[in-house]
C-alpha cells in the first residue's frame, strides 16, 4: 500500500522504464463467493500455503451482455493461478446462481473445474469489490506487468455487477 506522495515518486522513477498498456486506467468489479460461514477469506487470512477463491469479474460496469469471467483463483507457495473462462454477464450469473450451464462455447476442463468448487464449497455472493487500474508493461520486456489498482470501494448487499458503485463504501 502505497501514500499519494510514494506512488507519485515510484511513477516518476519508473517512467523512462515502463508504459501505460492499452487499457490506460480502467474500473475492475467483482463480485467475490464464498460460503455460508465466509470459511474461504477466514482460512486465507491464516495465511495457508494453499488457498483459493471464487469471483465474477467485469471490466468496467457491464451491462447484462457484456463479457464476464468466471475465474477461480488459487494460491499456491506464493504462486498465483488463474483459471476462467468468459461468458455475457446474464449467463455468468445464470450459471453461478442457479447452476445453468453455459450454452456458451468455454474451456470444458475449466468448466469442470469451477463446477467441482461450486459442488464442493456450495459458495454464494459476498462481497462487491470495485477498483481502477492502472496497468502498466515493461518498455525492455512486455511480459513485465505492474498494476496501480486505487479508489477501492465494495459493499455486502445488493450484490448485482451492474448496479456498479451504488451503495459501495471506500476502503
């Protein structure tokens, strides 16, 4: 976590170095699973070796047509992956909330695999987290990545993607 006056600094130093990507600053919202008694972010505060989380992510405030991912997110000794696929926001949910399987053409070993951590874990919606970011690629080498997410803002109720920030609180 970094002050204005840190980040301000850091962006100075590392201008001649790097370069804002073709997204430029964009809003992120998700919306976060887990289950009944909140045991996935309990045990990942614990910090385990291995931890995993289920989110719906939108970039920007979609519309119900718009591109969704469906992504389990695993931690495993420090390494992070990243396992989604991408439906319209109306199927995502469809499938999320009421176990609907896409029509839409995905990885089917992806699919089974998010479907196994909906049978096993049972998760529902939690949290909305929201924030803007600023994605950044090395000029030397574009697989470096460097990512500024600010104005972080979330709420616990009316867990709907594209009400977007009505209702979301700043952290």
């Amino acid at each position: 976590i970094l002050t204005a006056e840190e980040y301000r600094l850091l962006a100075e130093r590392i201008s001649p170095y790097m370069k804002v990507d073709q997204y430029g600053l964009s809003t992120i919202c998700n919306i976060y699973y887990d289950t009944e008694d909140y045991e996935l972010i309990r045990y990942s505060i614990e910090k385990p070796i291995f931890k995993e989380k289920l989110r719906l992510r939108c970039y920007g405030v979609p519309d119900k047509m718009q591109s969704a991912f469906v992504e389990i997110k695993k931690k495993y000794n420090g390494i992070v992956y990243k396992r989604r696929i991408e439906l319209p926001l109306w199927e995502a949910e469809d499938y999320l909330e009421r176990r609907i399987a896409p029509k839409t053409p995905v990885n089917p070993q992806i699919l089974k695999e998010i479907d196994y951590f909906l049978s096993f874990y049972h998760p529902g919606k939690k949290m909305y987290i929201a924030y803007d970011r600023l994605a950044m690629y090395g000029l030397e080498d574009a697989a470096l990545r460097m990512t500024f997410d600010f104005r972080i803002r979330g709420r616990e109720q009316e867990l709907e993607m594209n009400r977007g920030d009505q209702g979301a609180l700043y952290f």
